[in-house]
C-alpha cells in the first residue's frame, strides 16, 4: 500500500496532463470530494478530546500575518500579482487533512497533528473569506457582500463537516462510527481532487500560458523556497514545543487540493501554480523524511 501511495502525486500529474481538457469539465466536483475528505477525516477522531496548544498559535499567526503581510510587501516593490497571490495562497492554504498520516509516521504525536488539522482548517474558512474579499476578483463587489458570498462557499466545505462530525459524535455515535470505517477512502479520494486540481491549473496554463512563462517560473521558485521556509520555520517553531516533527508538518505539509481550488475561484488563477510546484516540492521532501525514517530504524 505505502508503494503505491508513493506513486499517486506522479500519476496524478501525468494523467492531469493528458487529461486536463477533462478535469476542467469536472473540476466543479472538487468541493464535494475535498468536503467528502474532511467530513471522514474528522469522523475518525474524537472532536470532543482535542486540545488546543501553544504550539498552534504561532503556526496560525504565521498563515494569517504572512500571507497577507507577504502579499503587500510583494506589491509594494512591484512584483507581479500572480506571483503575490501565489506566496498569499501558498502560505494561507489550510494544512493538508491527511497530516496525521505522515506526521505519525515520523513521530509526531497524533493529537497534536489532529487537533491542528481540525482548527487550521475552521481558522482558514473564517480567513480566507475576509481576505478574498480585498484581494482578488471579488474587489468590486462591497466588503460585507463579498464575505458573505466566499464564506458561504469555504466555510460549507471546510467548517461545515466538522460540525457535522461534531453532531455525529454527540448525537448519532453509530453513524458516526459507521463513516469512520471508511476513512481509508479519504486518501483515494485525495488522489482524485489532487488529479482534477492539477489537470485544471494545467489546463488554464496552456491557455493562458503563452506571455506569461516568466510568471511560472518565478511562482516554481518561489514555491520551493516558501516550502523550504515553511518546513524549516515548522520544525524550529516545533522543537520549542518538543515536538519538532509535528511542528514541521503543521506548518508546512498543505491542503494543495484545496489551496488550488481557492485560486481558481477567487484569485488568478494562474497563481494556483504555485501550489502545484508546491504539491510537488512537499510531496517530495514527505518522501525523502519517510526514507529517512527508515533508514534510521534499520
């Protein structure tokens, strides 16, 4: 099984290429299967027992006042606006709902990981919205009107599951516990939102590709050096806390799916580059941490 998820980041990315003509058709699925995902992905843990911690303040404050600090201090020097709003969604897109996988993998406590995984997500859809509302293609539109409208749309697909989930628990504990035997669909059906995704920012880059090469370029490197950041930042921020592993991976390890989305729909979407080359980037840095691992057990 570990083989083969070690092979879907590159064939999602192949098939996204051969097939992203199809993917933009069906990328209006995305927001169901990415809710279908944390609605699982909450259903397995035990909402009531989870904790906030020290640690995830200064994780939050870091999305929250970078993102939008990054974003300006890019414009202020005139740097392009697709690569702004790439660094802006890059570091304000939620951390990946399958972070306890990894994370556990390499030591990190799991209620931590989990717990984070539940408030970065409930922080990003009550964010996100007032964000958008300035930055991006809602501008025109009055502040309260434009919050509302992103909100409605972020906040059902990323805050409603947990209070469904939390429902679940405290109400229908069978139904919940039914849903939690198939969390193990949540990783398959990542595979297919992270397919559609990129298939669709593929598809947008041969459309709009053409003038705009110098952009990619700069959103790649970029991309790599805020995941660079992101991670070393995590791990350093984690290890004041004595878990540097979960640090790390909190900080670091992105909803790409999700943040791909978000970009499509509220930003260029050209800017949803950056969290392709970053999907690449963190999905290869998680390969060579488990390789690592390993090789350390031997």
């Amino acid at each position: 099984m570990q083989k083969i998820k070690s092979y879907v980041l590159p064939i999602a990315i192949v098939l996204g290429l051969l097939l992203h003509d199809y993917c933009a058709a069906f990328s209006v699925v995305v927001p169901y299967i990415i809710f279908t995902i944390i609605l699982l992905t909450f259903t397995a843990v035990d909402i009531t027992k989870l904790r906030f911690k020290p640690l995830f303040i200064w994780i939050i404050l870091f999305q929250v006042v970078v993102s939008l600090g990054g974003y300006y201090l890019l414009r202020l020097f005139h740097v392009n606006e697709i690569i702004a709003e790439g660094v802006f969604i890059g570091v304000l897109c939620p951390v990946a709902a399958s972070v306890a996988v990894v994370s556990t993998m390499l030591g990190a406590d799991r209620n931590t990981v989990t717990s984070f995984s539940v408030i970065g997500n409930l922080m990003v859809s009550v964010v996100a919205p007032v964000y958008f509302s300035f930055i991006g293609v809602n501008q025109d539109l009055p502040f309260f009107t434009s919050f509302l409208h992103i909100l409605r749309r972020i906040g059902t697909v990323i805050g409603l599951p947990f209070f469904i989930a939390l429902a679940l628990q405290l109400c229908l504990p069978k139904a919940n516990s039914f849903l939690s035997r198939y969390k193990g669909l949540a990783f398959y059906l990542w595979a297919v939102a992270l397919f559609l995704t990129l298939g669709q920012t593929i598809h947008f880059i041969f459309l709009n590709g053409v003038g705009n090469w110098g952009s990619i370029l700069w959103l790649g490197i970029s991309a790599l050096l805020f995941c660079i950041i992101q991670f070393g930042l995590g791990k350093w921020i984690g290890s004041k806390y004595g878990d540097t592993i979960a640090g790390g991976q909190l900080l670091g390890q992105k909803n790409s799916a999700m943040g791909i989305w978000m970009a499509n729909h509220y930003l260029n979407p050209l800017a949803s580059v950056f969290l392709a080359f970053y999907s690449v980037f963190q999905n290869l840095f998680n390969s060579w941490q488990l390789w690592y691992q390993g090789r350390k057990r031997k």
